[in-house]
C-alpha cells in the first residue's frame, strides 16, 4: 500500500503537539479515514527535527493518569509524522510542501510569544524570524502557484487566536506591499479556525524500557479536548477528542473557570498547610471534600446554561487532579497568581451573587484569604 500523502503542515516539534493532534491524526488513519501525514517545521534548534527523522517520524506517548476511577498506564506507537525540516536550513523545503496540491492544513503551537513578529521581518528573508512572518510566506508561495487556500489551525492558548493570528497576518501583507489579490485570498480562500486545546503532556519520563530506544517518547494524561470552530470545508481527522464547534469560547469559559479555577482556589487552601502537589493535596479528604463542594455548589451551577456538560467536565477535573504519575506544582500554579484569583475566581463570585442574590460562601473564605499565598 502506498503512503498517504503529506496534506499537514506543522509549525512546532515540541512534546504538546506530538501527544495531541497528531497522536488523533495516527489515530484517524489507523481507523481508515486516509488523513494524511504531518511535515513538521521545527523553528528553534535543530534537536527534535533530527531526532524524529532518525526515528522516520515515529515514537511513542506514554498514556498516564487516573480517568473514571481506575489508573491508566499504557503505550501507543504514533507514525502519523513523515518528515521534519529545520526551517533555518530546509526553507525552500517548506515553500516546497507549500506548494503542493495535497496540502490541505497548518498547524501551529509556538506559545504566545509566537505570535510576536519580529521587526526586523522582511519579505526577502529565508526564513524570516517570526512565526506570522513564516506563516505569511507560505500562504504567498501557495498563492503564487494558483492554488486553493488552507485551513489554518492555531493551536496556541489563546482566546480568539484564529482571529489574532489572521490579522497579525493581514496587517504584515499590508506592510510589505503584498497585492490586494492576495490579501482577499489569505480572508476568503483559507479557513481560520479557532480552537481550544486541553491535555496535560508531563514531557520524557525519568525512567521506561522504552527511552533505551526511543529519543523521542513522551508521557500525556488520558483526558484530551480539542474544540476545533467547524467548517463546511475542514478536511481535518474525525476523533472522539475533537469537538466541532460553530463557537468555542464556551470551552474556554468551561476550562478556565472550572479547571484553572479549582487549581488557584486549591492552592489557596493547601499551600498554608504544607502542600507542594495537586495530588497530595487532592487526596487529602478535608481538601477534597472542600474542592468538591466548591465546584458543585457554586462554580458550576454558576455557569450552568453558558458551557456544556458542567459537571462532567468537573468530575473529570477531580480524576486529572489526582493523576498519581504527574508532579504538577503549586509553585507553578502561584505564577501571576494576582491576575489568576481575579480571573478564575472573582469573577464567577460576582456572578453567583447576581445570579443567586447572595454570597457564595466557599469562594468568599478562599478570596478572604488569596494574598496570604
């Protein structure tokens, strides 16, 4: 049987990617849909792309974590990925696979310092620095050779980044003088789809027979979501992950006000009695017994009617907070922990109260004390 065409372009090597989208994409193609593999670009370094090509795009993730009361532990084999190209020195490479007609999609995770342009960007830079700047080259070079434009799927965490990254796009074309034509086919030619991505990726383990032979293996929990803004054109893989969307920000609401929210307002209580790990303050009873009661009784019957599946989505917060194979530190959860009670917790205490007509009580004693962290 022949290989499946590269129809993905993946801007990003990193861990998060390798367990997420294309770990659906291995999996889409393993169930017959014929998705196509993924050229990844790798920005930074050299290091992932050489070490994936001397695997031939192949490795594994280690599915870890606790999920609907019993402990995950196993190994899938992911070869949804063809080639990586370094874009420092395979630019022209990349332009190449730009070109081709069975191209259909780009990916990209490259933080929110990705979306940054550099200002010493120009049209005539192989590569330029930035990511949009990269990203705008491509688009030209497809354009340029006549043909149809792309679904565009930014994986970054960023609310509306679909929108941010299309007119960080535009704005560039703008700049640099590119024709009208062009900028009209960037808008209705190709397709910018937003989305919301969820998964925890812990990165390599310390110790598995498998790092003996496998540079690039990587531990995930089992819980994954990606809500994907549909499109009557997205050639994208079907996954029981993947939520098609016509809005997604509901997903966003749901995951910071539930899932980011139980990590602040967790923090808050264990870190004054000693604790350093979501799972060791997760399975203390009286902390539990407190986070439960907060989630139920007031962080989500707040939010009922604005996201889906409220409780669902909170139960299965409790199962990835007691992951038993992942060390997520408070210390890391306390980072700009000022913006984060404000967001994730004042919020909604402002809304039970307008909702309900009356103070919540479990979120007015943790914002009591919210700045003794």
């Amino acid at each position: 049987m022949a290989p499946l065409p590269e129809t993905i372009l993946q801007f990003g090597a990193g861990r998060f990617l390798r367990a997420f989208a294309d770990y659906f994409v291995h999996e889409g193609n393993e169930a017959g849909q014929n998705v196509g593999r993924i050229v990844v670009v790798q920005s930074t370094g050299d290091a992932r792309a050489d070490a994936l090509n001397r695997q031939q795009g192949q490795y594994h993730v280690i599915i870890r974590g606790y999920q609907d009361g019993q402990v995950i532990d196993r190994v899938e084999e992911i070869r949804s990925i063809s080639r990586a190209l370094h874009a420092g020195k395979d630019w022209n490479a990349v332009l190449e696979v730009a070109r081709s007609p069975e191209l259909q999609t780009i990916l990209s995770n490259t933080t929110e310092a990705g979306f940054k342009l550099d200002p010493t960007d120009t049209p005539d830079l192989a590569p330029p620095n930035s990511f949009p700047a990269k990203l705008l080259q491509v688009l030209k070079a497809r354009f340029d050779a006549g043909l149809p434009g792309l679904g565009i799927i930014p994986c970054e965490l960023m609310e509306g980044n679909a929108g941010l990254l299309r007119g960080i796009v535009l704005d560039l074309a703008q700049s640099w003088n590119y024709p009208t034509e062009f900028q009209t086919w960037l808008t209705q030619s190709c397709r910018w789809l937003h989305t919301l991505v969820d998964r925890i990726v812990s990165g390599t383990p310390t110790e598995h027979p498998l790092l003996a032979t496998d540079e690039m293996v990587i531990v995930a929990e089992p819980f994954a979501f990606f809500a994907l803004e549909s499109s009557p054109l997205d050639p994208f893989v079907n996954h029981p992950a993947i939520r098609r969307a016509a809005d997604v920000q509901p997903f966003f609401l749901r995951k910071v006000r539930i899932l980011n929210a139980a990590h602040t307002a967790l923090l808050i209580k264990a870190v004054p009695r000693g604790f350093k790990l979501v799972r060791e303050a997760i399975a203390d009873p009286e902390l539990e017994t407190f986070l439960k009661q907060l989630l139920f009784q007031e962080i989500v019957p707040t939010l009922e009617g604005r996201v889906e599946d409220g409780e669902k989505f909170a139960l299965q917060t409790l199962d990835r907070f007691r992951n038993p194979f992942l060390d997520h530190k408070f210390s890391d959860i306390a980072l700009h922990h000022a913006d984060k009670v404000k967001i994730r917790l004042m919020t909604t205490q402002a809304e039970y109260l307008a909702k309900f007509g009356k103070p919540a009580p479990l979120l007015t004693e943790v914002l009591s004390n919210w700045a003794v962290v």
